[in-house]
C-alpha cells in the first residue's frame, strides 16, 4: 500500500490519479479508436491525392496506412476481448504504445494537409 503523496511506486504518476489497470486500458481502447480515425482521415487525403496523380509514391503511402490500419484495428479488437491483454501492468505501457502513434500521426496528418 502506498503512503499519501508518495509516487514512486510503479505507476508513478498513475497511482497518483490512483486510476486502476482496467481504467488505464479503457483510456488505451479511446485513444486507439482516436489513432482508428486519424488513419481513415489520412486514407481519405491519400485517396484524393492518388486520384489526381496516381503517382508510386501516394499508392505506397495508400497501402502503407492500410496496413497501419489494420494493426490498430486488430491492437483495439484484442484490447476490448482478450484479458490476457488486461493483465496487471500491461495498461500502462500500451497506453504510451498508443500515445505515440496517435500524436505521430496528428502531426502527419497536419503536414500533410499544409
């Protein structure tokens, strides 16, 4: 049991929110269905841009965010239905897995639109 105010535990700054394993994962499962909808936003620029130009280099960008799709599709699908995707701790390192690549793509996506 940890003492008031004292973070330095594993968890750090979780514990301190004092959000549950099962919470972190619910947060892991939004920011992945965020990373879900980024990748479609960024198909759907790609397709345009491919209709225009049918050029190697935007049907390479295409397929590879299809594939990147359907990582985080399947990531998001064993989340919601596999417990041993729950089990204690895993929360928090899928949670920055999921950080990472929704913010990366953010800004992709905010380059690309420039």
């Amino acid at each position: 049991m940890l003492a008031e105010g004292n973070i330095t535990e594993n968890g750090g700054i979780w514990t301190l929110l004092q959000l549950t394993n099962n919470q972190i994962i619910i947060i892991d499962i939004i920011i992945g269905i965020g990373v879900i909808l980024l990748l479609i936003t960024l198909l759907y620029v790609y397709l345009g841009s491919y209709r225009k130009f049918r050029s190697k280099f935007t049907l390479g960008l295409i397929l590879f965010a299809l594939l990147l799709l359907l990582q985080s599709v399947l990531f998001t699908y064993l989340l919601l239905t596999y417990s041993c995707f729950r089990t204690e701790g895993m929360g928090l390192p899928f949670f920055f897995l999921n950080f990472i690549e929704f913010f990366a793509l953010f800004m992709l996506i905010w380059v690309t639109l420039e």
